[in-house]
C-alpha cells in the first residue's frame, strides 16, 4: 500500500477530483501567462509614430512588472508559475506532480497562444509585426544563443527558488518584485541576444499567432534546462536546514509582541 500511496502522490491522482484546486490553478496559470504575453509583448511593439521603436530599459520594465504582478496576484491560487521553465523546474525536485506540472504547462501554452491572439487583435496590422516574438540575433549561432537562454533562465529560477525556501528566515520583503527584478535584469542583458525570453510559453504563443519558428527548438530546451539546473541546483546545494525550534519561539514572540505594540499605537491614536 506505501508504494501505491506513494505513485499516487508523485503522479498527483488524487488532484483529480471534483473539490480540487487544479481545476482553478489551471484557469489562474492560463490567464496569468496570457497577461504576461498580452502586456509583455505588447511592449515590443513599433511603428506608432514616425521613428518611435521601443527602448530596452521599457520592454524589460514591462516583462518585469508584469511578472511580478501577476505573480503576487496569483502565487496563492496557483503559485504563480506562469512560465514552463518554473513548472518542470518543480517537478523534478519534487515540488510538484506530474498531473499539475501537465496541467500547468497546458495552461501556460494555451494562456500565451490567447495572448498573443489578443494583442493582434488589438494591434493595427501595420504594426504588428512579429508580436513581439523572440529572435537569435544574426550575429550569434544557435548554440549561443541557447546557452544564453540558459543562462537567464538559471537566474530566473534560482530566484524562484531562493525566495520560495520556507525555511529561509531572512526573506521579509516581497518575492513577486524579486521575481519580477530578476526578470528585468535578465531582459537588460539579454534582449539583443534572443530576445530574452527564459520561458518556453512566452516564446511559443507569438510563434503560432505571427508564424516565426526560426531557432523556436532553442526556446523549449534552453529555458527547460536552464529551470531545471536551478532547481536542482538549489536544492541540493543552497537550500536552508530547517530552523531551530528555539528560533522559531522567538520570532513567534518576536512578532506578538511588534503586533501587541502596533495595536497599542492604534488604540491611543483613535483615543485622541
């Protein structure tokens, strides 16, 4: 029975059910990758006025911002994934099934293809373009520019990782903005190499909608294997030991206490 038990819960069969959340973690990764690829890509685009092209510094901002919106949005539905690399990179360090790894990398494939769909939608024909599809610069070969996907996709996850360590106790600000930061830095390095794109989705939505498939086998196995070394990266080498008990009572006490003092400072400000 252990080790049917056990199958059970690496293939996540029993997340199938009828009261199970995957059903609207489905639905948070699917929109939530179609916002990162409607926004993001959306930033990429040109030709408004005359001689008007988009900067570096606004495009990374914009892919920047947006993750780490969406990811604060929906990181308690779905954990914010939004981005095969992340999915996969959780599965082999088994933080995650393989039904919702399945599930989600469905959703963000289908989320990115309807943003992408959205963007053309709404975007005049003259400047659409490629929407904002990623490309290898002409000066790089193909085994360049996947080594650099795989580098920038190493940061990203590392980063995921880093911040989702719950027994790293030094972590008080907020993950989504390192998250979304660590996509910004990465886009300022790397958007002339390949377009920056660190996540297989994001890549593959403007490919269908606009057709641009040259050196796409780059953007599925740099991006995945990059994921996927920072994550065993992390977790083999830099994730935290559980804390002491001891420490955990004292910033238990640590924390009723601050709050008891800040409930104190309310009650004689509304007094006066």
């Amino acid at each position: 029975m252990g080790r049917v038990r056990k199958f059970r819960a690496v293939c996540g069969i029993d997340e199938l059910t009828v009261r199970s959340t995957l059903w609207k973690a489905f639905l948070a990764e699917f929109i939530g990758t179609a916002l990162l690829v409607l926004v993001g890509c959306g930033s990429c685009i040109s030709g408004w006025d005359e001689d008007y092209k988009p900067t570096m510094v606004q495009i990374a901002l914009a892919f920047g911002v947006t993750v780490g919106t969406v990811v604060q949005a929906i990181c308690h539905i779905s954990g914010g994934h939004i981005n095969p690399a992340v999915t996969l990179a959780f599965l082999v360090t088994k933080k995650c099934s393989f039904i919702r790894a399945l599930f989600y990398v469905s959703a963000q494939c289908l989320g990115a293809i309807t943003g992408a769909a959205v963007l053309k939608a709404l975007t005049p024909i003259k400047q659409q373009g490629s929407l904002g599809a990623t490309t290898v610069h002409a000066h790089l070969n193909p085994i360049q520019g996947c080594i650099v996907e795989i580098s920038i996709t190493f940061i990203l996850v590392l980063t995921v990782f880093s911040v989702c360590d719950n027994n790293r106790l030094d972590v008080t600000g907020s993950a989504p903005l390192a998250i979304g930061l660590s996509v910004t830095t990465c886009h300022l390095f790397a958007i002339k190499y390949t377009g920056a794109s660190m996540n297989t989705a994001r890549s593959f939505g403007p490919a269908v909608i606009a057709g641009v498939w040259e050196y796409h086998w780059i953007y599925w196995l740099g991006p995945i294997l990059g994921g996927i070394i920072a994550g065993m990266t992390y977790q083999h080498i830099f994730s935290v030991s559980p804390p002491d008990p001891e420490v955990l009572e004292r910033l238990r006490l640590n924390s009723i206490r601050r709050y008891e003092e800040k409930e104190a400072v309310e009650d004689r400000s509304s007094s006066v």
